[in-house]
C-alpha cells in the first residue's frame, strides 16, 4: 500500500489552456474523491467516483471541469479553458467501503496538485 | 448546509504546552469526524476519525473528543513540540445522498515555539 498518489505535483499554465490531472488512489479503494482548496480555507468538495461511475458532482464543478474513473481505477480531472479563478490545490482522496476490506469512510488524501493559472 | 468552524484560526505556544483546538458543526446528523494535519503546500494526513457512535479517540500525544448532539469536537495535545507547528483542519462526513463527503473547517494554524 503506497498511499494515494497524484501528478504533476506543480502545473503552471496560461490562461485558456487545457490541463489534466491525474490520481492513484490506494489499491481496492472503491471510492475516490476530488476537493479544491484555495489559500486560507479548506479544501471543498468537488466531486466522487463509486468505482467507475461518477456519483455526485459540486455545483463548483463547472461545465469547465470534467473527471472520469475509468475501470474504477486512477482518475483524472480536466479543466478546460482555463481561468485565473482556478487556481487552486486539488486534492484526491480514496476509500474503503465494503468488499474484501472492513469498510470505512475514512478518507485518504494524496499530495495534492498545485494550480497556478497565469 | 452544514457548516464546520474552527476556533482559533491560529495559536502560537512555547514548546511543552498541552493544547486543545476546537472544531464546531451546525448539523448534528453526522457519520463520522476527522482531524487532519497539513503541513504548508502540502496534502492532508489523517490523525484521528472518530465515528458517531463514539465518544474520543487517542493517538499517541493526540485525543479528540466528539459531543454530537452539541455540535463540538475537541483535538488535545499534549506535551506539544515545534515538529507539531502545521495547520490542523476538522471535517465531519455527512451522509447525505451517499457520497459520505467531507465538509472542512478553515483549520487552526499551530506554531509550536522552541
């Protein structure tokens, strides 16, 4: 168990461009979690995956924004046309709730992907 | 809506010091609450969760109280050290429609001075 993973760590970008990320949530994690978080505040929720079908989206997420699972396995977060308002961390989570492990909600966090919309 | 304040928003303490951060919910229909620590331009690591049935969960120099049908939690720690300077967020899980999702606090940033 390596943890949930992200990448890049760090994204510049000008705005109007496009950029995805992309996360690892820990094995036989079944959900996975998407929060934004800016300076000062904690992180909001954006949206989450049971396996591969995405079930709840934040009124945040804008039609800018779309995240896919496929498989149930990573996932990824793209935004679209990018605008200084997004710049932000994003963060991943997953976790546990049933199968061939004890089921919890407890959620783990990845690193985080740093946004800088210049 | 659930809303989740955190008092205060930052705390500076000598080394040594017992501490206590205060962490409140408006919606008492809670699953679970969690504590995290996040270190600057960093990700969150979980300290404790506390389900709602229970009443504290220890960790170490760590102890979190939860007092459902009022709204609080409690995140104790004792003997503090500089290593535990970092910004320490609460979040209850609601179950709402199933996504079971965190709604957070804007956290208590702690300096722990040698």
């Amino acid at each position: 168990d390596t943890g949930v993973s992200q990448d890049p760590r760090h994204k510049i970008t000008k705005r109007g461009q496009n950029v995805t990320f992309r996360c690892d949530p820990i094995s036989e994690h079944n959900r996975l979690y998407w929060y934004r978080q800016t300076l000062g505040q904690g992180p909001e929720f954006l949206t989450y995956f049971q396996n591969e079908a995405q079930l709840e989206k934040s009124r945040l997420l804008s039609d800018r924004f779309s995240a896919e699972r496929p498989k149930g396995s990573f996932s990824t977060l793209e935004i679209q046309r990018t605008e200084q308002g997004d710049s932000a961390m994003y963060l991943c989570a997953s976790s546990a709730t049933g199968g061939k492990i004890t089921p919890s909600y407890e959620q783990y966090f990845g690193p985080g992907t740093r946004l800088t919309v210049t | 809506k659930q809303e989740v304040t955190q008092i205060p928003a930052a705390l500076s303490v000598p080394e040594g010091e017992n501490l206590v951060l205060n962490c409140s919910f408006t919606d008492s229909a809670i699953y679970n609450l969690q504590w995290f620590r996040q270190d600057p331009g960093k990700g969150l690591t979980s300290l404790l969760l506390i389900q709602s049935s229970q009443r504290e969960q220890t960790s170490g120099r760590l102890n979190a109280s939860l007092d459902k049908s009022s709204g609080r939690s409690t995140l104790y720690i004792a003997a503090s050290q500089p290593g535990d300077s970092a910004t320490y967020l609460c979040a209850v899980t609601d179950p709402g429609a199933g996504s079971y999702q965190l709604t957070f606090g804007k956290g208590t940033k702690l300096s722990v001075i040698p």
